[in-house]
C-alpha cells in the first residue's frame, strides 16, 4: 500500500500561481509514473501531466506553458508547479502514483477566483 499526502491547494485569484506537493510513503523511483489529475464539479476527472521513473513528462494541452510537473527522488516528493492559473482550473487535484496497480492521494482543492 502507497500512501500520498498531497498539499499546496488553495484560494488564488486569476493569474496567480500555486505549488502543489504530493509525498509518497514508498520510492517514487519505483512507480512507472506519478501524475497529477483533476475533477471539477460535475465534470470527470482529467489528465492533467505526469512524470515518469525517468523523468519523462506529459502534460495536458490546456495546462501546456502554464504548469510544470517534477519531482525530488531523495524526498519521494513530486510537484506541479502552476502558473497563469484562470478561474476554469478550479477543481480537486489528486495525486497519482502508478505501479503494479494506482494509488491515489486524497486531493487538494484550488480555486481559482476571476
């Protein structure tokens, strides 16, 4: 069992930026990826970018220029960095933690206000 604490979420206006964290209990160099999705209201939740063992990244086209996955191995830490945000990034943001099967923190709620 992986557990993962995820952080950082919050209330910022329009074009602000945030930092979310996501601590994983196991060698993050251990999963196939690690990633981030989200799930506004009413909505499913989507893709947002992930990071693979070898630090490869993806990301989604409505975040690309905007935000930045990365990850701190020595810490079992990953990242997202988010910039420009805009009131329609507004959701619950999960981490994700992929081996043999998908873990998944608990989410960080980010609104973001125009």
């Amino acid at each position: 069992q992986v557990q993962l604490v995820e952080s950082g979420g919050g209330l910022v206006q329009a074009g602000g930026s945030l930092r979310l964290s996501c601590a994983a209990s196991r060698n993050i160099l251990r999963a196939n990826y690690m990633g981030w999705y989200r799930q506004a209201p009413g909505k499913q939740r989507e893709l947002v970018a992930t990071i693979e063992h070898t630090a490869r990244t993806n990301y989604a086209d409505f975040v690309k220029g905007r935000f930045a996955i990365s990850k701190d191995n020595a810490k079992n830490t990953v990242y997202l960095q988010m910039n420009s945000l805009k009131p329609e990034d507004t959701a619950v943001y999960y981490c994700l933690y992929r081996e043999y099967v998908e873990y998944w923190g608990q989410g960080t709620q980010v609104t973001v206000s125009s």
